[in-house]
C-alpha cells in the first residue's frame, strides 16, 4: 500500500527542467521507500553537482511528505567548519523538516531503529515570528523576527553508510531530516545581551553513563547560531521561496551526527543561554 502511494506520488510531481545528472522519478522512488522502511540504501549515481542534489531532494520532500506530515520549516547543515570539510562543501546546505521532525518532547522514547541510518546530533531550534527575517542581517535584527529559541535534539536518518555521502547525496537525502525532540521554548529577548549569550553559550551533549560526547561553543555555528538565518534566507531567495511566520529552523549541529546505542538516554546542555542551564534529553530504547 505505502508502495502504491508513493508511486502515485512520484508520477504526480511536476516536471524539472533538464540537468545534466538530475536523478530520475524512479531512483528517488526507490530512495524515498527506502528510507519509509528504515532500509539504508546506496548514493544516487551520477550527480555531478550540488543542484542536482538539490533537484533530487525537490522529487523526495513531496514524497516522504506523505508519511511523516507536512512541511513546517527547514533544517540548515554543514553549519560548522569540521563538517563542511568533510563534505567537501565551502557553505551550508538546507533541507524541509516534516512535522513528525517536531513531535516528540524532551523526555520522548524513540526506537534505536527510529531509521535507516539513525544518529544523534545536537541541535537548536528557532521560531520565525515574521517575514522581516528575510531581510536581517545581523544576530541582533535576526532577534527582532524571532520569538523562540528552543533546545533540540535532532535524530536524523544519514541513510546511507555515512563514507558513502558526498555533498550532492547529503542534499539528495534531505540533508538527513527525520526526528528530533524539543526542550522547554525560551522566549526571545531583541537585545544586545540575548545575541551575546547565544554566541557565548556552551552545548555539550553525554550520554546517561557521564560520558561527554561532544562540546562547542555557540560560536561553532558560522561564528553565531543567528548567522544561519540570513544564510538561509538567500538561499531561499535564489529558489523564490521565503521565511514565514511560524516556520522552524533547525540551525546545525553543535556535534557530529553520532550513531545511536539503544539503551542509552543522551542529554544536550546549554551553559549561558539562560540564567540557569536549560537542557533536553531522549531516550533510546
């Protein structure tokens, strides 16, 4: 059934434009049951490019929309130096976030095969209050069109073998968006002194055994979380799409996507957003 569906799908998606190695209907079909079965696949042959990755992940979105729900805002990657290196990718790349990306809370149970790669990952979430984030610049105008900053833990799915994704799959595949749980929202403040904590802050992620598994300063994230935002909202910009109210941005990672260990409860902490540090945890069973 779930087939059928995806099927029908596929043959409904308008047509592209002609790319030199844009892959076709049927191997982002095949990629899209894939990745609904939590089966781990293989890279999409042939992309010679980051826009053909791009027109792949155009083909998916529609597709894995049926499944995990409509589309509620975008999740920005190779956020930090270390994994644009990896990637052999100089600048972000940006996928949607479904609303089953933002339905469990802190504290949420999720199966260790959530997926078909599965990994954990450090994260945060902002919450876009209005358009005129389109047009901000800098951390502090980026605060004047946000009301939320919220603690996240992205569980996505890599898909594949992670030696296998080059920078074309990592856009094909969604840049990996799947699940996540949410902590407490912390409201916005539009000042000098919230920008700074931000970019001064601390995110630290261990695992329920004490153990540090990674730690960055807010300042990992293209020299301050809030530099995503313009960032993507020109790259939004080349596609004739906008930011707009209500939409959530997943800003990168704070860690490398780690894989999981069923039983382990992992827990990300940040250090000077707040008065006192606020936190998020899931456990994987």
């Amino acid at each position: 059934m779930r087939k059928t569906v995806l099927l029908a799908c596929a043959l409904a998606l308008p047509a592209f434009g002609a790319r030199a190695a844009c892959p076709a209907d049927e191997a982002v079909e095949k990629l899209a049951l894939g990745i609904v079965e939590n089966r781990p696949g293989e890279p999409l042959s042939g992309m010679a490019s980051l826009a053909d990755g791009q027109c792949a992940q155009d083909k998916l979105v529609p597709l894995l929309a049926k499944q995990f729900g409509r589309p509620v805002g975008y999740k920005v990657g190779l956020t930090n130096a270390g994994a644009q290196q990896r990637f052999g990718v100089p600048h972000p790349v940006t996928g949607t976030i479904y609303e089953a990306t933002l339905r469990h809370r802190d504290g949420a149970e999720v199966p260790a095969r959530f997926a078909a790669v599965p990994a954990v990952e450090a994260d945060l979430l902002v919450r876009v209050r209005d358009e005129g984030v389109n047009a901000a610049r800098t951390p502090e105008e980026v605060l004047r069109h946000i009301d939320q900053v919220i603690p996240f833990i992205e569980l996505p799915d890599l898909v594949m073998p992670p030696p296998k994704l080059d920078g074309p799959n990592l856009l094909a595949i969604n840049v990996g968006a799947r699940l996540g749980v949410s902590g407490e929202p912390i409201p916005v403040r539009a000042d000098a002194g919230f920008a700074a904590a931000l970019g001064a802050m601390t995110v630290t992620m261990a695992d329920d055994t004490g153990k540090e598994l990674a730690k960055a300063p807010g300042t990992a994230l293209l020299g301050h979380p809030l530099n995503v935002l313009p960032w993507l909202a020109e790259d939004l910009a080349k596609r004739g799409k906008k930011l707009q109210a209500g939409d959530i941005v997943s800003l990168g990672g704070f860690s490398p996507a780690l894989p999981v260990e069923a039983g382990r409860r992992y827990t990300v902490r940040y250090e000077g957003l707040a008065p006192q540090p606020v936190s998020v945890s899931v456990q994987v069973r």
